[in-house]
C-alpha cells in the first residue's frame, strides 16, 4: 500500500497522489535529497536507509523520476551498496510519456576513481553512466578499464569542481533537472560551491545521539539562506523542501 502524504504547507491538502507530488517538483535545478533524524543524524548503523520509512521511500522514488541525472559520491556508492541505478515501471511508464528516457543517467563522483568497472552498478546499468574524477586520477593505474562501461570526465586537479559537474551536465548534455544523493562531503562540496537550488529533507521522527555525521560535511562553513517551500507530512514524519533565497535587494 503507497504511503499517505499529506500537504500541510503553503496550501493544506490531504492524500496527494503521485501527480500532485510531481507538480512541484518536476522543473530545472540542482536538487540535493536527504534523510535526517530529529537529533541531526544522517545514518543508522552507518546508513542512511535505516532512518527511511513508505513515505520517504515514497518520494525519493519520485525524485528520481523527474530526474534527468542522479550524482552521488563514490564513498555513498560504495557504503549504501548502490547497484544499477533503475525506477520503477511505473516511473519509466511517466517518464516515457513525459518525452524522457525510460532512466535517469547515474552520474558518480570519484577523486581517486575508487571504484570497480567489474561492478554491476556499470555492467547492468541501464544508461551508460558518468564518472567525474580528477587530474590526479587521470593516469591511474586501469583508467582505461572504464571506458566500455562509464564516460569518464575528468574535471579538478585535486578535487571535482561541483560547479564544473553542474556546467558540464547542463551545457554539454542539456542535463538540467539534477538530483543529488550525498553523501555528506559531495554535498557540503555543492554548498560551498554555490550549486544547490533546493534541498529535500526527510525529518526521521527518531533520536538517534552516537557517531552519526550529520548531511553536509565541509572543512569550513559556508552559510547559503533557503527558503521554506513545502511541507509535507506521513503520520510523524515530515518531508520539508526547501529553495534557495532571492538574492535580498
């Protein structure tokens, strides 16, 4: 059974449906999607899905429907054990009728191209995914083995450029519905970078205290103002959307 979700913000309504999550949703922007308890944890026992629930699950479905590319780090590929990235039948059915591919495009961030082109994640993906990795990757030892299975961009000395993988996804491949999945660095990467337009917070209602991290981790703060654009909400737990604040005149 579909999780109920009701609107209890700008606008109260009860019960929407697929299409009334989807209308304010589905436009151009770089979207950041995250899972957090009531005490500021991002994980439980290291995941982040052990804090989800129908309803988040729900829409992080959704999300990835409306998405023309999903970007994830390679540390949350690796930790979270994402396999091929693929919606459902009823997502690619939307989609194909909303003139898109059938499946958003996987696209991974990597420094150091920690990954295994062996894996499923490339071998059995639906569309050809990308990876963004640096200058410093660029003569790693098997770079070469990527690419029957991945488009390997190489973008940053040290570091991916978040501001660089926006531009090159919207410019050079008229990418520019963009969901982020995390982890924690990738994001405070996009904060620091000025690259997020809105961010999806589910609020877990659970305390959760230990080691958790928290969903953005960056060496230095970097202070961005945002803008309460919906609340939602599935018996305790609320599913905030937030987007980035006009400039103040």
């Amino acid at each position: 059974m579909t999780a109920r979700i009701d609107r209890l913000w700008p606008d109260a309504a009860e019960q929407l449906s697929d299409d009334d999550l989807i209308a304010s949703i589905d436009h151009a922007g770089v979207r950041v999607n995250f899972i957090s308890s009531i005490d500021g944890a991002a994980t439980r026992d290291g995941l982040s899905g052990g804090l989800g629930g129908p309803a988040d699950w729900r829409l992080f479905e959704l999300l990835r429907r409306v998405a023309d590319v999903v970007v994830v780090g390679a540390g949350t590929v690796r930790a979270e054990g994402y396999g091929p990235l693929r919606v459902s039948e009823a997502s690619q059915r939307w989609r194909v009728d909303h003139g898109r591919a059938p499946h958003p495009i996987l696209a991974i961030v990597t420094g150091r191209l920690g990954l295994d082109p062996g894996s499923e994640i490339f071998t059995a993906a639906p569309v050809r995914p990308i990876i963004f990795t640096t200058e410093d990757a660029r003569n790693a030892e098997g770079i070469a083995s990527f690419a029957d299975v991945a488009d390997v961009v190489v973008e940053g000395r040290e570091r991916v450029r978040p501001e660089t993988v926006v531009a090159h996804l919207t410019s050079k491949r008229s990418l520019d519905r963009i969901l982020c999945e995390g982890g924690p660095s990738l994001f405070g990467d996009f904060i620091g970078g000025e690259q997020v337009d809105e961010l999806c917070v589910t609020v877990s209602p659970a305390l959760e205290a230990g080691q958790a991290r928290r969903i953005a981790r960056s060496d230095a703060a970097h202070p961005q103002d945002m803008s309460l654009a919906t609340v939602l909400r599935s018996g305790d737990t609320l599913l905030l959307r937030y987007a980035r604040s006009a400039p103040s005149t």
